[in-house]
C-alpha cells in the first residue's frame, strides 16, 4: 500500500488518530514514520507523556509499517523499554522492519522527542493473516 492508501486505513483506528492525534508521515518499503504531537491529555502525573501513549505510537508505527507491504498484518507481540522521558511539543516513532517471513514479521521501532533524543525502543512482532 501506498502512503495515502495506509492513512485511509488508518484513519479508521479511531484511538490512534483521533484520540492520541497520530499521523502517518512516511512510509518505505521497509518501514514507516509516524508523529504524535505531546498535548495535555498526553501526560501523567509528572507532566511527561504516559507511557500508554508512547507505546500507541510505536504500536502504530510497527502496523503502518507492516501493513505497507503486500499482506495484511496483525501484531502478536511487542517489547518496549522506555528510556528517557517523553517531553518537548511531539514525538516521532520510525519503525523499520528486521525480519519479513512466510507468516510472520519482526519491527524496531525507535520513538524520539522533537531535540532527536531517544525515548523509547519496542520489538513489534507481526502475523500475516489470509486474504
């Protein structure tokens, strides 16, 4: 899928877009882009953005990424570590693919602040599904 056809199917992951206000910004064949602008709803109790949120955004980043090929692609598992606190005005998570195999597929996803400092890593874990 091309960048406009993944930001239509995007569009319909309701918590990603419209919740947590995730853009899809790049797409390659063998990986994606995606940002997410740090708003207040964002944060936790001390005012750095909620580990949830950051994890959505590489979440989304690992399935814009995996889905960018030609299978439809469901995660099946991730690991995330968290690194340094999310803070600036938005967050960029670059997910590039590892491993792409009969069934299944294996991301990293790297999540940096707007000053280029790393906040977070996740593994993404991906399963084809039939068509």
């Amino acid at each position: 899928m091309n960048l406009e056809q993944l930001r239509t199917l995007f569009a319909k992951d309701y918590f990603a877009t419209e919740q947590c206000g995730i853009q899809i910004d790049e797409v390659t064949q063998h990986g994606a882009k995606c940002s997410m602008p740090i708003l207040r709803k964002h944060l936790n109790a001390n005012e750095t953005v909620q580990g949830g949120a950051i994890f959505t955004l590489c979440d989304t980043a690992f399935s814009v990424a995996a889905n960018a090929g030609d299978r439809l692609t469901v995660s099946r598992s991730a690991d995330i570590t968290y690194i340094k606190p999310g803070i600036g005005t938005c967050l960029y998570a670059v997910a590039e693919e590892l491993s792409r195999g009969g069934t299944t597929c294996l991301y990293r996803v790297s999540v940096f602040d707007d000053q280029g400092e790393l906040v977070a890593h996740m593994t993404g874990n991906g399963h084809f599904l039939k068509r």
